[in-house]
C-alpha cells in the first residue's frame, strides 16, 4: 500500500489512501517510518486493504448542456464566438443499456467475489439522462449498492428529481466551481453562453431543503481565479445545508488540458492556498487532502479491471474517467470484457493525480505537503475544540 509521510505541527503525518494517523516526530527518521512505529501502526491495522466494494463509474450520456472551454471531453476548442466546444462522440444511455451494464456488473461481481458496489453518476452530465441514473441506482440495489455518487454541473437538478434520486439511493453530488460568481460566469457556461451560477447555488438550496444528499464542492483553482476565491468559500460555507459539505481545492495544472490559467507552484500561491484551507476549516466545511495516494483506485489502480469498471454509454470500458469515450483508450465492451493483456497494456491509463506522475518540480511537492499538513492539522485542531466544547460550531 502506497503510503505518504507530511510533516505538520510538532508531528508526522502518515496517509494512506483510505486513513491517515498523527505519529510523534521520533516516529520518522532520514524521511522514512521507523520499522518501531510501522508495526505499532500494522497491529493497529492501518495497513488492512477490507474487501472492497466493487468501483463502478458509468457515464449516462456523453452529451453535456455546458460548454466548459477546458473540459477534458472536449476535442478541440470552441469556434470563435461560440460556447460550443466539439466533444466526444455523442452517445446517451437507453433503458436496454442500463440493463446491460447491470448484466455485466452482475457476472463482474461474481467473477471477482464482491458483494457490494458503489456507484458514480457520471458523463457528461448525467441529468441529461435522469431517467438512466434512476433505473442504474435501482437495479444496483439488490447487489449491494453501498455508496452512490454522482458528477453534475447540476444546472438541470429540480427538487422532485433531487428527492427520486436519494430514494433510489443516491447519497452524494460532486458539483464543480471556477471561482466567485464573475469568474465562475466567464467559464461555466451553458452551450448558449448563459451563465450557470446562481442556477446552481440556487439548485443546492433547493435540493437542500428536500433531501440530506451530502455535497462536495470540487473548486478548481487557478492564477486567474485564486483571488476571488475566499469569497466563494464563504459563500458556499454559509449555505443551509443537512451536514458538513467539503470542499476539494483543484490545482489547475495539475489535471486540465484547455484551462489558461495554470497555477505556478510559488510561495505567494501557497500562502494563498493556506489561508484559503483556514478559511474553509473555520467556516465550517471539510476540507479533502491535495494529495492522496491513489495507487488504490478502484478503476485504474488494478489492471485489467479487477477492482472496478469504467463503463460509458455505449457499453464500452475504459480503465479512467478521463480517457472514456475516446476510441484510442477503450480496453474493452460490456458485452465482449476486456482486451487480452498484450493489447490493453499501452491503453491501460492511470488517474495518478500525485505530485511525481505529473513530473512536477520539487517546489510542487512542498505546496501539496505544507498545505495538506495544514488541513489535517486545522482538521484536528477543530475537532478537539469541538471535544472540549470550544468551537462555536460544536453542536
Ligand atoms: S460541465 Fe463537466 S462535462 Fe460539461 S463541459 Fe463542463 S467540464 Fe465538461
């Protein structure tokens, strides 16, 4: 298991991808764990991989109603004065489809000896096809769905749907932010160049007042928009909520293709980012580490799709949602399985979002160190006032 080692205040923090432990500075030496501390950590089962559900993405369609310029299925740049980027080939999930991904998620299942699922809603936007996420969220149920989530702009979420969907067992949105609302507005766009903002502020309320979905809010940040940020973290922290959101910080740069504003890994912005992690923590949201180990990801984490499935709308398998809809990444259909080893192995991608897969410099891993020891020190720092009844937020 891949593990990770940060240095916050007066201690060492040791993450993994699913815990992370607060050890004593003794504990590590010539930046490694001591073989002491490793077993006391090992008897405590820190280590333990527990049977995991099976990972299942599927994008409902590959149709999306806005017309982000940077959006990695997009396959070139929009014409000029258009907010229509060309995409992916355009393909949308029917009543036989989903019944079709349910066969094979059955027989996967089987194969590889799991006994529950958990889903994510993908696409494109996968309200394009509510009528898929529902029936996909409802026939997973008797295989054990464990967790489901879905990846939406969430322009199109009503309240009725928002209340269909958490019956059928939907726990979790994803929604993404560009920045305050005028950077926001520049960027996250519908395909007529509407702005999408307030629609969606507006859509978290609502579903909120109806449902206890639990919300992330994926920010991603970037030299252009990094300054507005402090606003939108207070405006998406005051939100009337059923629980704590979080809040993930995405370092533009680190994943986009199209974004003009690519972060430079600088004192300034990681000053920046911490007060930005602060600011989240005291107002209350969680705030999810930069950089987690992602050797463990249930799609591209074990080759072959031993862990998982990446399943797009016409039934084609990808090893990442990143890759999936493009041809020259495709490792195998739903109907068919997958590739034989010898020909998936140059298309088998990997999410790997750490610092060293992007070939970054080591300036780049010490903003991804100071700041995810930041979150796990203020996290802590939260909690414990909270034990001892001191955070105006401890109820
Ligand atoms: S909302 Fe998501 S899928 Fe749609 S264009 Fe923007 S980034 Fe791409």
């Amino acid at each position: 298991m891949e593990l990770r080692l940060v240095r916050g205040v007066d201690a060492w923090w040791a993450i993994t991808t699913r815990r992370y432990a607060r050890l004593p500075e003794n504990a590590v030496q010539n930046g490694r764990m001591t073989q002491e501390f490793h077993s006391r950590l090992d008897e405590m089962d820190f280590f333990a991989t527990k049977a995991r559900a099976f990972g299942l993405t599927v994008l409902t369609t590959t149709r999306c109603n806005l017309g982000c310029a940077y959006c990695f299925q997009n396959t070139g740049p929009a014409p000029e004065s258009t907010f229509r980027p060309p995409r992916i080939r355009a393909d949308s999930l029917d009543s036989q489809g989903v019944d079709d991904i349910l066969e094979f998620t059955r027989r996967r299942m089987r194969e590889l000896g799991r006994e529950s699922v958990v889903l994510t809603l993908f696409g494109g936007e996968p309200l394009l096809r509510p009528d898929a996420c529902l029936r996909l969220l409802r026939g997973l149920a008797p295989l054990g769905l464990r967790g489901a989530e879905m990846v939406s702009n969430l322009v199109l979420l009503t309240p009725s749907l928002a209340r269909k969907l958490e019956a059928a067992g939907l726990q979790t949105i994803q929604v993404s932010f560009d920045g305050a609302q005028d950077e926001h507005d520049t960027v996250r766009v519908e395909r007529s160049g509407r702005p999408t903002f307030d629609r969606i502020i507006a859509n978290i309320r609502a579903a909120a007042e109806v449902t206890g979905i639990r919300w992330r809010f994926r920010v991603n940040v970037s030299a252009t928009n990094i300054d507005t940020l402090p606003d939108l973290v207070d405006q998406l922290a005051a939100l009337p909520l059923p629980q704590r959101a979080t809040i993930r910080f995405g370092l533009v740069g680190d994943f986009s293709v199209g974004f003009t504003g690519a972060l430079r890994h600088t004192g300034g912005v990681t000053d920046r980012l911490l007060t930005l992690v602060d600011r989240a923590i005291d107002a209350g949201l969680d705030v999810m580490l930069l950089g987690t180990p992602l050797a463990d990801c249930p799609y591209c984490g074990e080759f072959g799709g031993s862990a998982g499935a990446v399943v797009n709308s016409d039934g084609t398998l990808y090893s990442c949602w990143e890759t999936a809809g493009r041809p020259e990444w495709q490792v195998g259909t739903i109907a068919d399985g997958y590739l034989s080893p010898e020909l998936m192995a140059d298309r088998w991608s990997r999410c790997d979002n750490t610092v060293e897969a992007h070939g970054e410099t080591s300036a780049a891993q010490e903003l991804y160190d100071l700041v995810d020891a930041r979150i796990l020190d203020r996290s802590r720092a939260r909690r414990l006032a909270a034990a001892d009844g001191l955070s105006p937020s401890a109820t």
